[in-house]
C-alpha cells in the first residue's frame, strides 16, 4: 500500500486522510481467482458464481463469473491482477 501511496515505507497519506476504497465495488475482467487466496477469502464461504448472482453483504468479491480456458491457472494473473485492487488481506476472513 505505501508504494503506490507514497513510495516511503510505512507511510500511507491516502489512509491517513481516511481514502480506503471501503464500500466501493470496481470490476476486473482477467483470469480467474483463487478465492482462498488472503486478498479474497472469506469466513462466510464463496459467493455463488455467475452472471445474475451477486451478494454486496461479502468481504471483498460480490460476484464472481468465472472465464477459463487452457491458459488460466489457479494461481494466475488474475489472482495477482485483483489482489492489487482489492488491496488488503484477511486475517481471519472477516476483516
């Protein structure tokens, strides 16, 4: 978090003046996640996935429509693509 805000260790001016993205929803089209990767997981279970299954009530992923073909991977792009946005692990799945 303190590189993409200001590039000196430890030091966050967009948290400390209270910028968290906390309540926002964005999209990424990319890969797949894995969804017990700490930037996704959840203690209450995965969202259902698919085009008309969403649940706002969840810790980080709200919808999840998976795209897979012979070049995705468990682990893949899409996994290090949405830990970025979504920017904060869970220490226990519900934070």
């Amino acid at each position: 978090q303190w590189m993409v805000q200001s590039g000196i260790k430890d030091e966050r001016p967009w948290f400390d003046e209270g910028i968290t993205g906390k309540g926002q929803v964005v999209s990424v089209s990319d890969t797949g996640i894995d969804s017990d990767n700490c930037y996704f997981w959840d203690a209450t279970g995965e969202v259902g996935k698919g085009l008309f299954k969403s649940d706002i009530t969840r810790r980080k992923v709200v919808q999840y429509v998976p795209y897979t073909d012979g070049f995705d991977s468990l682990y893949g792009h899409g996994t290090h693509v949405c830990g970025t946005v979504a920017g904060h692990r869970a220490e226990d799945g519900n934070t």
